[in-house]
C-alpha cells in the first residue's frame, strides 16, 4: 500500500499519526509541508480528495490567521489557498492519502479508516489508548 503524510514533526497529533501508520506495517513517503510546501494544484487536489472545504484546512492555532484577518467571509477559496501558499503553517495537519482515500487526520486516530491492516489498538503520546472502528 502507498501511504502519503504531509506531516509536521513538532505536531503532537501528526507524530502520532505517522506511528500509528508506521506500527500498522507501512513506512510512508513523508513530506514535511513546512519544508516542502505543496504546490496549488496539489493543494486543490488534497481538498477535493478528502471532500472539505479550502476554508476547513485552514490552521488557526499558533499560526497568522487572525493577524491576516481569515475569519472574514470575504477571502474566496484561491485567496485562502494564495494564504495557505504563502504561509504553509495555515495548512492544517496531517494529511494522509492512501488508496482509500484522503483524511486530514484530526484526531491522530482518524488514520485507521484509511489503512489496509491497521494496528489492533495504539498508544499515544499522552497515554491514550485508541482502536479501530469496526469496518
């Protein structure tokens, strides 16, 4: 299986995500999107993909959003992704893609529906034991 994380290493929740692909037996081609941004179009495929809206990848803690003023109504969808382009940290974290699918993994747990043969049960960082969902 080819499993993709955009991920962001000093994020509780994206680390958490990669171990739990990592201990369902996939070691996926990471991409650090601070370093290496994704590009417009990737961008607009990644939203199409996981079926949200620009505006519901937007970060907002730790990041400019309410400097730049993102929670008016009036930016449209190229404006924001020109936001989230200019400053990557508005891209919320992590986004996994698999052959089932695109997930911005919200919480880290999230990754389970987008794997083969995930992992029985996972422990996270904060002590929190999660499971799959029965498919």
């Amino acid at each position: 299986m080819s499993v993709t994380i955009y991920h962001n290493p000093s994020c509780g929740t994206s680390r958490n995500t990669l171990a739990i692909i990592r201990a369902s037996g996939e070691e996926p081609e990471i991409v650090e999107y601070l370093k290496t941004p994704p590009d417009r179009e990737t961008l607009k495929s990644l939203i199409a993909a996981m079926g949200i809206s620009v505006r519901d990848l937007l970060r907002e803690k730790g990041t400019p959003y309410a400097g730049l003023g993102l929670d008016d109504l009036k930016w449209s969808d190229d404006e924001l992704l020109d936001f989230m382009l200019a400053h990557p940290v508005l891209i919320n974290r992590p986004i996994v893609v698999t052959k089932r699918g695109a997930k911005l993994c919200r919480p880290s747990e999230a990754v389970f529906d987008l794997l083969d043969s995930p992992v029985a049960s996972f422990t996270k960082e904060d002590g929190e034991t999660v499971s799959p969902k029965p498919r």
